[in-house]
C-alpha cells in the first residue's frame, strides 16, 4: 500500500489532470504512455524512439541565433554528471523512480517508454522480478522489470531537434475567431492509409493544440503530419504555431549600467517622441522585445510617465510606461543561502529573475495570469517538475482549450506552474489563465537551473527532504508577501480557499493558460 505522503500526491495530480495543467500523472504508471519522448511511438521500441524531427523547411524556418533550448539543457545536463553510470537501459513502459527499493515507497519522478536512462548500481529490494532493483539517480530507485539494456545514451528531456526551441510540431486545426472550425478534419491511421483514400479513425477537435513529431510530402496528397502514433493529418487544414525566439538578459554577461534601469520595448514597434506627451513628435522608433536602458526617474505628461531612454543606437527621446517593460528589483529573501538559486517574479512589470543568493543572475519577461485569473502570489517552491506536460481547462470553462506536450513545466502552487507558452509572443503583457508563461528559450533556462534536479530520460520529478524545490517569490511592486511555502512532500490540495494579498481569492476557478490570441 502507498504511504499517505504518495497517495496525497496522486490524488491531488488526478485531480489538477481534469483541471487544469498536468501531463499524465502517476496514476498511469500501470503503463500508460503519458508524454512520452519526442518520436516515441506505440510500440515503444528503441528503433521507434530514435526516430527524430525532420527538418521542416515548409512549416518552420530555421533558428538563426544560438544557444536554443536543445544547447541551454544538454550544456547544463552535462555540467551536472558527476557520477559515471555502470550502464544505460529503456524503459519499455512508464516506469517510476521511488525513494527506496520496494513498492510503497514514496515517489521522485519517472521515466516514460521508450527513454533510455542511467543505473549507477543493481541493488537488493522487494517485489521486483527480472533484473531487479537498480538505483537510478542519487536517491531514487527503479524497478528494472519493464526495461532492457540500451546502447543509446539517455537525454536531457524533452529532446529537441538541433536549430529548434521546441520539441514538436505544435499545429491546431484551422478555426474562425470564434474558435468554430471551419471545416471538419480527419485524422488517418497513417500516412499510407491517407494516400490510399481508407476512412478516417477519428476527427479533430476545436480548440486543441496538437503536437506532430515529423512532417512529410505524400505524393497526390501534399504535406502532412504526423503524431507520435504515426497517425497523420493534412497540414493545410491546421494552422501552425511559430514559437518565439525571444530570450532574456544573462546579467553576468550584460551587466546593467550604473544610473539606468533595464527595460524591454513592449510594442510592435515601441515609439519614441522628442518630449515626453502623447502629440510629441516622434523621433524614432524600438523593434519589438528590444533591450534598452531609461533614466530611473519618469517625466509626468498627459497622465502617463515618460522615460528617457539612454544607450548608444538608441534614438532620442522619451518613450511612455505603457510601451515598455521595467526590471524592479527588490530585496533579496533573507533565508537564501549564498550559493542558492531562486527566483522573483514581479508581476506589474511581467519580469522574471533568476538570483543566485544576493545576486541576480538572469532577467526575462513573461506572461502572467489576466482578467479573472490572477497568478496567486506569495513565496512558494517548486514542487513537481515535468519535462511534457498536457494542459487543458476546467470542464465548463468558457475559454475550453486542450494543449498537448507543454515543454519545461514547473508546479510552485496547486496546479499553477512556470511553463513554455509556443502559441503567443506577448511576453511582457498578461495573458495567461494563471501560469507563468515564458518563451521557449527561457523556460529551457529556468528548468535547468531549479531543483528538483530532473536526470536525464527522466520525464517527472518531484522534491524530497534531501533535495528541496527552488524558492519562487511573487509579488507586485516591492511591498512585502505572504510565505505560503508548505511542508516538504505536502501535496497542495485543490479547491482550498486562500487569500492572495489584497487580490479577490479566485484560484478556485483558475484553469491554465491558453488565451485567446
């Protein structure tokens, strides 16, 4: 029998599955597939699970700049190894990571079919037939009976495709600005039974974003693509997502310079006026997403605050508090190691900052929750970590969305989590249902950063007594916030009425985001 630590944690993911954001949870262990690795097909083989993106010149151009999401994770992965495994094997089926070698014991993450990981010993336990128990991480034990031997060596999760910042081909079927179809979409059982004119198994739902691992040219057909399951679709009845490139400020690389404060053009593009007032003439202009640096003190004019923007190549001119995106720091938290990682969301300006200790380290903006779904703040700690994680609404909920393999998913409160957002560029303006979006790049960043450490092959991770979740502090403005960091291994439980600061409480009916566009 699971002890309650386990059981609580089972039930409450259950729950947050029909809710809200959650990949497969651990009741699917029995064998389920959950997410599984990028290429990883029904037949969970490792022949299956090699099988890669193809490169998608027709749907997605290439990424310029690097480092992307696949170097930010596999750079940080290998940095972490500290200790050489004695051999590598795949999970044939969900396997799960459990703090000792028996059944019962409490759970540290997973491993999904088809994901080549390490053992670092073979070891005594209870329960498991075949090759037995094996320790698969430094305090986490895996039963070896649903696994074989592989030659393959495990990755950071999810892989992606080299030049990429996403795991898959994210594509919804095309819709009216009401999110009505506009026309039914079949889905085939494969490519060959689409080119052969054979009955559809299934049609596709509206407002659901679907994840296609590879594309393809079928003669007479066109483009398609196709899923996990090899099941395929025509790509001209699906609108494909372009995720963003845009990624924040490492300040160790770029420090900010004395007497301005770091900023972010927030407008497509920012204008800039020769005097601060709205019928100024202009004098320039700010690309979009664009680092700048303003005077700390604002020039009031037609009741909006004017910054005087500073820098070399930037025009001059006053640009107003509504176009851009501030950095406001605030203390550091007291009760931070020196060496430790944490992170600080302000949420008036939509920033994200990574602190090691008393000094920040990165700064990004990002997506909070809009309108009637706040993000909740106060100091939490990350709890649960998901390499791909399905997000869907509330039943009932008005804006009804199902989102498929979210990448870089991390639970701080119940089931609100710092997460990809592929399907907008808005960072810097809310518009999530109470996440915290970042784009792709930068939730590869902050995911490698945080604890629980997730190995590589390893899907699900959770923290434990030895190995606590980063500290997330958010707040708006710098006044001070509530701790509500809980009890190690004390999963939240859904539906439970708290505060959040002066804020009306409306968690209760917070799904995740997936915002209108």
């Amino acid at each position: 029998m699971l002890p309650s630590r386990s059981l609580t944690r089972i039930s409450c993911l259950l729950l947050c599955n029909l809710l809200a954001c959650v990949a497969e949870p651990e009741a699917g262990m029995s064998g389920s597939t959950g997410s599984t690795s990028m290429g990883v097909t029904s037949t969970g083989t490792e022949e299956a699970a090699a099988s890669e993106l193809v490169e998608l010149s027709e749907v997605e151009p290439p990424v310029a700049s690097a480092p992307v999401a696949a170097a930010v994770v596999a750079d940080a992965w290998e940095a972490a190894e500290v200790e050489p495994p004695v051999a590598h094997w795949v999970a044939k089926r969900t396997t799960a990571v459990l703090a000792e070698p028996r059944w019962g014991a409490e759970i540290r993450g997973r491993m999904d079919m088809g994901a080549p990981f390490a053992i670092y010993e073979q070891v005594d336990g209870k329960g498991c037939s075949g090759a037995g128990w094996a320790r698969v991480g430094a305090l986490g034990f895996a039963c070896l009976r649903d696994a074989e031997v592989s030659r393959r060596e495990p990755r950071a999760q999810p892989p992606v495709a080299a030049g990429r910042v996403v795991p898959f081909i994210y594509a919804k079927a095309r819709a009216n600005a009401a999110g009505e179809l506009l026309a039914p979409v079949p889905r085939y059982r494969s490519a060959a039974s689409l080119a052969a004119g054979e009955a559809p198994v299934d049609w596709l739902q509206a407002h659901h974003q679907y994840a296609f691992i590879e594309s393809r040219r079928v003669a007479g057909v066109g483009l398609i693509l196709l899923d996990r399951n090899r099941r395929a679709v025509r790509a001209d009845a699906m609108e494909l997502e372009r995720p963003s490139h845009f990624a924040g400020r490492e300040l160790e690389a770029r420090p900010v310079p004395g007497g301005v404060v770091a900023a972010w053009s927030a407008e497509a593009p920012t204008p800039v006026r020769v005097a601060p007032g709205v019928t100024a003439e202009l004098s320039g202009q700010i690309a979009y997403h664009r680092e700048i640096h303003v005077d700390p003190a604002p020039v009031r004019a037609d009741g909006i605050d004017w910054y005087v923007l500073r820098g070399e190549g930037a025009p001059v001119g006053f640009v107003s508090e509504a176009d851009i995106r501030r950095w406001i720091p605030a203390e550091p938290l007291a009760d931070v190691r020196a060496d430790e990682t944490w992170i600080d969301v302000e949420l008036s300006q939509q920033t994200l900052t990574l602190w090691r200790g008393a000094e920040p380290v990165f700064v990004t903006l990002i997506s909070s929750g809009a309108g009637d779904h706040p993000t909740p703040r106060g100091i939490f700690r990350i709890w649960h970590k998901q390499a791909l994680g399905d997000m869907r609404s509330l039943p009932g909920d008005v804006d009804s969305y199902t989102v498929e393999d979210v990448p870089w998913v991390q639970y701080f409160h119940r089931r609100f989590a710092l997460h990809t957002a592929f399907w907008h560029n808005k960072f810097g303006r809310k518009r999530s249902h109470g996440c915290i979006n970042l784009s792709p790049r930068d939730a590869a960043r902050v995911f490698v950063a945080t604890t629980p450490t997730m190995p590589p092959g390893w899907t699900f991770v959770y923290e434990h007594e030895e190995e606590a979740g980063t500290v997330v502090r958010i707040r708006k403005g710098t006044g001070p916030v509530v701790d509500r960091r809980r009890a190690i291994g004390d999963a939240p439980v859904a539906g439970e009425e708290t505060a959040v600061d002066e804020e009306p409480n409306r968690e209760a009916s917070a799904g995740d985001d997936m915002a209108a566009p």
